[in-house]
C-alpha cells in the first residue's frame, strides 16, 4: 500500500464547520459533478500519497475541527489565465478531535500521525464548542 499523506488548510472567513458545510453546499451547483473543491494557486508534488487515501483537515477559528477525504486533484485554469489545482473532496465533513492550530498561509502536508482522530460516529453530530474553550480544552488535553 502507498504511503499517505493530508493536507492541513485554513477556512479563512468560516465561523463553523456547519457554516463550512452550508458554504459547500451553496457552490456544489457550480460543477458538474456536484463534489466540493478548493481550488489553490499550488499543485501538491506528493499527488500519489494525498490520493493514496488523504484528507484535508480543516483549521476553523484556530482550531482543526474536521477533515474531507480527497477524491482527486484536477488541473484547472483560474480566470486570469493561471494554473491551478482544484483539491476535489468527498461531500459531508468528518469532525475530528479539536486541536489547536496556529495561522498559516496556503495549505501545508499533514502526516497521518500528526492527524487529530475522528471523533466517534455518536459524537459527530454533537453542537461545536466555542473555538476558545474548546482550545484550552485541547491544551491541556482534555479534547
């Protein structure tokens, strides 16, 4: 089997994963194939172990809180003629344990043991915490 590797991003702008969730829904109608993207200036070099059965992991309001598989990566070209790479995602978001993350620009390369863990799936559902007691709850590792 391949090695995997995610990808880690920021939802700039995102207050929830459910105002993620709404977001991906309102621009689903845009393709053709109805699947969420995020489309980024950089074309990830490790294709192979990011579709070996990677994620993106979602930093919202300074805290990871849930991933999407990635289905593919697609070669596109943005409107100013530049090309790009538009992450192609699995719908529905994964919430995973809440860890804290701190700012960063564009997407980085997460390894699997670096992964925070799906949460189980009766906690899915759970209402977020606010990003700050959620935060000093990762700090001292009680999420």
């Amino acid at each position: 089997m391949d090695k995997i590797t995610h990808l880690i991003k920021l939802s700039v702008g995102t207050e929830s994963v459910e105002s993620l969730a709404a977001w991906q829904a309102a621009q689903a109608g845009r393709y053709e194939d109805g699947l969420p993207r995020h489309v980024t200036r950089m074309f990830p070099r490790r294709e192979a172990e990011i579709l070996a059965g990677g994620s993106i992991y979602w930093v919202i309001q300074g805290m990871v809180q849930c991933r999407q598989p990635i289905l593919r990566l697609d070669r596109v070209t943005g409107s100013d003629g530049t090309a790009r790479c538009a992450i192609v995602l699995a719908p529905g978001l994964i919430r995973v344990a809440a860890a804290p993350r701190r700012p960063f620009q564009g997407w980085r390369y997460l390894a699997p043991a670096d992964a925070p863990p799906d949460l189980p799936e009766n906690r899915q559902s759970e209402d977020e915490l606010p990003p700050e007691l959620a935060g000093a709850l990762a700090e001292i590792g009680v999420l």
